[in-house]
C-alpha cells in the first residue's frame, strides 16, 4: 500500500466519523455534501484513480473550508447522548473536520510527491 492510499484509506474513516457526527443535527447543510465526498473517496479506494481523480477530490473537500458561511463556520447546537457518545469515540466534529481538511492537504501533497 502507497502512500496516498493510506491517506485515501484515513481519509474515508475520517469522512465517515464526521458524517455521523452531522447527521446527529437533521438541519445540518453539510452532510450530503460530505456523504458524496465519501462516495468519491470509495469509489476510488475499490476502483482505482488516476492522480488527476485525488486532485479533484482533494479540491472538492478544500472547497468548501474558508469564506463566510462555510463549512468551518458549522456548528452544531444540539446535545445528545448519541454525540456526546461520538465525542468519546472520535472526537469532536470540530476535530474531524479539521482533520479531513488536513487529510484533503495531505492528498493533494503526496499526489505532487508522487
């Protein structure tokens, strides 16, 4: 395994925690974006990718970080035992999000080492 699939692999586990955590807020605008974003990274984990397909998906998840009433300015009002359960478990979404972000750099870095 390479190292970009590594990342591709951290990155899908890192999406998938995250998706849970928005889906414990049924108002949340974010989570089908993120749900797609998980497709693409499957998709490319089970059927392979070129480097321009981790280019795009690295910007795809990027795009959506920075300027006003983006994804990092999400913030997720509502207290549940199921959250407070995923905070123990994962992290909080805080955490996730800047860590998919991160993941999205990491992505984009190793495919222009590659």
């Amino acid at each position: 395994m390479d190292s970009k699939d590594i990342v591709l692999s951290d990155l899908k586990l890192a999406i998938e925690q995250l998706c849970l955590h928005l889906k414990t807020d049924e108002s949340c605008i974010w989570t089908n974006h993120f749900e797609k974003q998980l497709k693409h990274v499957n998709d490319l984990i089970e059927y392979g990718y070129v480097e321009e397909n981790l280019y795009e998906i690295s910007s795809s998840i990027k795009a959506v970080y920075g300027g006003m009433g983006s994804f990092n300015d999400y913030y997720n009002p509502h207290q549940s035992k199921k959250r407070n359960e995923l905070n123990k478990l994962y992290g909080s979404s805080s955490d996730l999000s800047s860590k998919v972000y991160d993941l999205a750099v990491k992505l984009k870095q190793s495919e222009e080492k590659g």
